[in-house]
C-alpha cells in the first residue's frame, strides 16, 4: 500500500515515482524531448495549413472560373432560343399559321 504524505490517501501503488528517484535531469530530458516533438508537429502543421490555405485559394479561383464559363453558355442557350423562338413565329407567319388549330 502507498499513501500520500500530503493527504494521507491510501492507494495500492504508488502512480509516479518521488521526483528524487527519477531524476531532474532524466525528467529534464524527457522534456526537452517532448518539446522538439512538439515543435517538429507545429512545423509540419503550418506547412499543412499554408498548403492548404494556398490549394483553398486556388481552387476559389477555379470555381469562380467556372461560374463564369456556366453564365457564358447560359446566355448563349438563352440567345440561341430566342432566336429559334423567332425562327418559329416567322415561318408560321410566313406559313399563314393560325394560332388556333382547331379551324
């Protein structure tokens, strides 16, 4: 059993070793450690990031492309139907076509 010299709480081992044992200069390195791990994911996770904003940005660009080239034959169809809808009424006219069919 361990208990704790500060709360006299009674527990079947002890979790962490007393600082004495372990060493400041072992825990000094375990830390030091750690933080270049942190700083090798921090750098890999910025150059994530400015990739992707960089990729996001681009593909912005290629959508706003798009968009415009959809309007562009949108107004195309709806110039090409209009003149068919032209083509249409001038040749019933042309035709003597009545608009009532059941003549």
């Amino acid at each position: 059993m361990f208990e704790c010299p500060d709360c006299k709480a009674r527990f079947r081992a002890s979790v962490e070793k007393p600082l004495e044992k372990t060493g400041i200069k072992s825990m000094v390195e375990k830390i030091k450690t750690i933080e270049g791990e942190f700083v090798n994911t921090l750098k890999n996770l910025r150059e994530k990031i400015q990739k992707l904003e960089t990729e996001r940005s681009n593909l912005l660009l290629e959508i706003e492309e798009l968009k415009k080239m959809a309007e562009s034959k949108a107004n195309a169809l709806e110039s090409e139907i209009t003149m068919l809808r032209d083509e249409v009424k001038s040749l019933k006219d042309l035709l003597g076509y009545m608009e009532t069919e059941g003549e």
